[in-house]
C-alpha cells in the first residue's frame, strides 16, 4: 500500500513537471513569452500573489460563492437524485431538464440568468444549476446500483425513513457521492468564476482575471488559473480527510 501510494505520488509530480514542459513548448513553438510565459515567471508571479492581502480575499468571495453553490445544489441533488431513484416516474418527467441544463452551453445559461436574476446572485444561480444534474446523476445511479438482496435486510425489519437512507443507502452509494464531488467542485470553481468574469463580480477571482486580461498581464493569468488548479486539490482532498479522522 505505501509503495503504491509513493508511485502515485511520484507520477503526479511528473504530470506537474509535464504540464509546466508544455508551457515551456507553447511559448517556444509561438516565439511570444507575452502571451506564454516561462514557468520561471508564472512561479515568481504566483509566490507574489500569495503574499498579498487582496489576494486572499478574492479567494474568500470565489469560495463563498462555491461553497454556497455547493450546499444548494447538493441539497436539491440528493433529493431529486432520491426522488428519481425510487420513481422512474419523476425521473422521466425530469430527464429532459436535466439533459436541457447538460447541454445548454455555460455562456447561454449564465446570460439567461444575467438577464432574469440580481447580478449578485449570478455566480450562486448559475454554478447550482449547473452541478444539480451532476449530483442528482451520480445519487440516481449509486441508488439504482444497489443489489436489491442487500437491500432486503432493511426491508424485513424496517420501512424506508431517513434513518434507513443515513445509514443503508448513502454508504452502499459513497463510491458514486465520492466522484460525483470531485468533478463538481471543479465544475463549480470553474463556473464560478466564469461568471464572476461576466458580472464583474468585485474582489473575486473572476474579476482578477478580467483586470489582468485587460492589463495584458499573461503571467498573473496563469498564476491565477495555478491558485484555482490548488483550492480545488484542497476541496476535492476534504472528503477523504474527514473520513480518516472520523475513523481515528
């Protein structure tokens, strides 16, 4: 097990050097070290970042807006994925909006919104519509997967209630919660900021990249997109965390 877990370790740092030898290449092969930068610059940029105040505060408002899109639209997931595991009634009537709300490009989606909503409220509304068909996917086909001798037992004692779903369901479903968390969080950081961008959303993320696009400022884009590459490491890396200490 510790060997195995080495070896990931190591293949992931060759993936990072292999990410910042592509850098290196784009700029290279395009002769313009101001759109594509070296990783020496992107890295001193980065460290100059993280040493600023404003700095962290964009990463507070960005993940306010995560956090809050996260707890809204798992909530609203784990209930429609619930709602369409036990009925292929509801799960019919809702497939067209889910497949709708998949395949409306993320730019139509947020204008939609831009044009119904208060602008403050943008980046929460769009990121939540945009993971609820992820989550509510994931609890539907974890609920549906579960072999129904495992469910049995519970039956010949008990009827379905929460404590049931707490105790039953969701751990027999943990594999498809597990994944499912990991692409929305990067789904959502993504989202976020995108319209963060869009609205001008002040002393976020999205707004920094805006002002360094505006300023011509390659490097701090780069620097930017590496901050966001790292809050969602920390976040996906959360889960797994608490389990431990909870076993502990």
């Amino acid at each position: 097990m510790l060997k195995n877990k080495r070896s990931q370790t190591l293949t992931f740092c060759l993936g990072i050097l292999l990410v910042g030898l592509l850098v290196q290449l784009a700029g290279s092969l395009r002769g313009d070290r101001l759109i594509f930068p070296g990783v020496g610059q992107i890295l001193a940029v980065f460290f100059r970042l993280l040493g600023e105040a404003g700095t962290w505060q964009k990463i507070l408002v960005t993940l306010l807006h995560l956090v809050e899109a996260l707890a809204l639209s798992a909530l609203l997931g784990l209930l429609l994925g619930l709602a369409e595991g036990f009925s292929p009634f509801v799960r019919n009537l809702f497939r067209p909006l889910m497949i709708t709300l998949r395949s409306l490009p993320m730019i139509v989606l947020v204008i939609l919104i831009m044009v119904l909503a208060n602008y403050s409220l943008v980046p929460l509304i769009a990121t939540s519509l945009v993971l609820i068909p992820i989550l509510s996917e994931a609890v539907c086909e974890g609920l549906l997967s579960i072999e129904p001798e495992l469910l049995d037992v519970y039956r010949m004692n008990s009827s379905l209630n929460l404590r049931v779903l707490g105790n039953v369901h969701l751990p027999l479903m943990a594999g498809y919660l597990k994944q499912s968390w990991v692409n929305a969080v990067g789904m959502g950081l993504k989202v976020a900021v995108t319209t963060e961008y869009l609205v001008q959303s002040r002393n976020s993320l999205g707004k920094a990249v805006f002002s360094s696009l505006f300023n011509s400022e390659y490097a701090e884009i780069y620097a930017w997109a590496l901050i966001m590459i790292l809050l969602i490491l920390v976040l996906t890396g959360i889960p797994p965390l608490i389990r431990k200490l909870v076993r502990a």
